[in-house]
C-alpha cells in the first residue's frame, strides 16, 4: 500500500499527460466502482482540468453524470492485471473492490474512493459537461491530489490496444531554457507543449 | 528517414492514446510550422478522432484555427532534442523544418506537411471547434495515417515537465477476454478503456 501526502494541484499535469491508465473511482447510492481509462488530457495547469472520454455504456458513465464526482487512481506495473480485470467486468454485477481484493480510502472533497494500492489519486469534479451528449467527454477540475512521495519515477503502464501496455522506461532530461516559466499556466510557453 | 506505408484508421488510437509527445505541423500562406504538443486524447475510434489543447499565444493556433487542417507527427526517442528546440521556438520567427534540419513531405489529404524523421504521421482536420474558444480544445478527425512498419515498438518519448521526458519502455501483455471485440468502437468494452 502506498503512503500518500498531499501534491500540489499546480503539479498534476506531470501525473497525467503522458497518458497513464488510471482506474477512476464513483460513488453512488453507497455503491463504489472502479473503471480502468485510457481516454484523458490535461486541459490546464492550474486549477488542473483533465478532459476524459468515458463510454455512455460504462456503469461508470451514469453515475459521473448524476454524482459529478470521481477519483483518478494511478496504478503502477504492479496492479496491471488488476486494471485489466476490472476493465473486464461491470460495476452493475461486481463489487471490484471486494472482488479484486482493492482498498478504499475515504477521499477528502469527494463521495468516491481513492485506491490505496495505486500511487496516486486525484479527487474531480466535473466542472463541464457541455460535450458529454455528442463525445461522452467529460471536463473534470481536480480538487485534491494525493501521491505517494517515496515512490520516484513510479512504473505507470500505457494501454496500446489488444491487450498491450508499454511500461514506463527510462527518464531523459532535456534542460529547456524556458524552464523559468514552469509556473507560466500559458501551455505555448511550456516545451514541449501545445 | 522512415519509410512509410498506410495504416489502418481503425488502429490509430494505439498510436495516441498512450500520450506520447507528438508534432503538430501546420501549414498557412506557404508556411510550414512545428509545433510540440502533449495534450491530446482520443475520443472516437473510427474515424478516429483526437482532441487537443493548443494555446492561443501559439503561432499555430491561428492557422489550425483559419486552415482547418493539421499533421500529428510522432517522433522518436532520437528526436527529443528537436522536439524540445521547436518546443523553444516560435514559427513567426524561425522556419522550423530548415532550423532544424527536418524534411517536409506532402501529404496525400492536407495543406501541412509529414515529416520524414517521425515513424508515424495523421493528416487531420478540425472536426469540432465548439470548445475552441473557451478551452483552445480542438476535436480533430484523422483522415489518413502513416506509419512506418519496419518499426517495432517505437521508443516513444513522454513529456513529464521539468524538461523530463519518459521514454517508452518494455511491453507487458495481459490477455482479455473482450479482446474479440477489438473492433467495437464503444470504448466502454474494450479493456482498459473508458
């Protein structure tokens, strides 16, 4: 289990752009449910918005629609079957949770469930759902992230279709001499980025 | 230079969604531009559509906006300090492809340009300006893809901030059972997938 502590908000966008499954916990009626997803961007640093594509079949969808809340848990290598079994299942016959043998930790600004196992979590809310009728996309604003802080340059795994997960290699450092702007919210002032 | 053949649209999704940094090349009056972008998601997958933040303090922000069109090149690890000085760089001032030594190819269905060095290139066009205004998030249709099939496991790069970038590492398997519905474009059943 991974011992979290509070990360700053200004900070998410490193957890997410580089396109990490996450398992996106919902709270509903007392029932918890865990939906593996590949489907998401950083949409701005801070507030940190993150744009999500979540399937209109997925148990998942209605309750994000009705409760405007979730988690998104990061999971590392380790949880990689995990994440496949719960993609495997449904939310309306299974209790994943229990099933999968998950830890639930009551999240701080949200109904739903951080997972103790994944490394890090991020509470959201949905702040923009003007496009959820036409592309199931959803804009969420993450309103507390937690992360474990022992763990540096944490294996996340990257769904490539069929079956398929790149795990996360090495690190390169490219120093940038727009490095002074990191705080710049403007993302055309941030190589490389749009 | 790679040697590229068709790809199928169907497959582009395994080419995106795992976040690896990408190109955007945009052409405007004769113009050609670079421009590094790391906030994108697939949102559909046949055709496949991608949504993307680009700033609007970006040069290529008014052309994707005026020209309608756009090339995603996906460059290699070998690739990074480019990407990183097109990152620091801005088309108004610099001919990115001279500056940097890239080599521009026609594509088949767009104004822009593929680059060569890149393994993989989607000729798009701007499908859903909706939220253009308020989030600079474009929806963009990938109307013809290219890849380069000599190329086994790309080691794709992974923006991180910080000037850090991840490279794509080993691959992991893990069997599904929903793997015959490869070809459902309902990402709710396809594991690990919205």
């Amino acid at each position: 289990m991974m011992k979290k502590t509070s990360f700053p908000l200004s900070e998410v966008y490193r957890l997410l752009e580089s396109g990490p499954v996450v398992l996106v916990t919902t709270a509903r009626a007392g029932r918890a449910n865990i939906m593996p997803m590949s489907w998401h961007l950083m949409m701005e640093f801070e507030p940190p918005l993150v744009g999500c594509v979540i399937s209109d079949r997925n148990y998942s969808f209605e309750t994000l629609k009705t409760t405007k809340e979730c988690v998104l848990n990061i999971p590392t290598v380790e949880l990689a079957k995990t994440v496949v079994d719960c993609g495997n299942t449904s939310g309306r016959r299974t209790d994943k949770f229990k099933t999968f043998e998950l830890t639930p930790v009551a999240a701080k600004s949200v109904k739903a469930s951080l997972i103790a196992e994944c490394y890090a979590s991020l509470e959201c809310k949905v702040r923009d759902g003007k496009l959820v009728a036409k592309y199931n996309f959803f804009i969420l604003e993450v309103v507390q992230a937690w992360i474990d802080p022992t763990l540096k340059r944490p294996p996340t795994i990257h769904h490539q279709g069929e079956g398929e997960f790149m795990v996360a290699g090495r690190i390169l450092h490219l120093p940038s001499k727009m490095t002074s702007l990191a705080r710049n919210k403007n993302p055309a002032r941030r190589p490389p980025r749009p």
